[in-house]
C-alpha cells in the first residue's frame, strides 16, 4: 500500500465577500471528517483541501454540500463552487 500524500484538491469558491467568508469556510470545513487541512483565499475565490488519503470520493460530495449550506451557492448568477483539477 503506497502512503505517499497527494496534493492539495482545488476548489473554485463563488460568493465571498470579505475575510469573514473565507474564515468561515476554513473553519467549517477544517473540522469535518477526513479533512487535514485548508486555505482559502479570497482574492482568488479560491480553496486547496488536503484529505486524508483514499476519502476523495466520499468527502468531496460532503464538502461542496457544506459549503452550499453556507449560503455559497444560493444565488446561480453569484454563487459558484467546482473543484478545479
């Protein structure tokens, strides 16, 4: 079994609008389950997420419902999240 650790997942965030937004996305998201580590940044509406190894499948789905309950994504013309390969 390899244990090499992959990169960061990149996700493209739509609707911020100031550091309260992206800290609140850090914090949530940062504390779910198989999540090692975040950095949003808001200059760029963009996020990187390192998982856990092997939990891509089941935390990705997970992660972008979180973030639309945040209120991400209500607004189709504002409000976009895609994870960017």
């Amino acid at each position: 079994m390899e244990t090499r650790k992959a990169g960061p997942l990149r996700f493209d965030i739509g609707g911020m609008h100031c550091a309260a937004c992206s800290s609140r996305i850090e914090r949530v998201v940062g504390r779910m389950e198989n999540v090692e580590r975040i950095a949003v940044n808001l200059a760029t509406a963009k996020a990187q997420i390192w998982l856990k190894p092997g939990t891509e499948s089941e935390t990705v789905p997970l992660i972008m419902e979180r973030v639309a309950r945040m209120g991400f994504l209500e607004d189709v013309g504002l409000g976009y999240l895609t994870l960017a390969r």
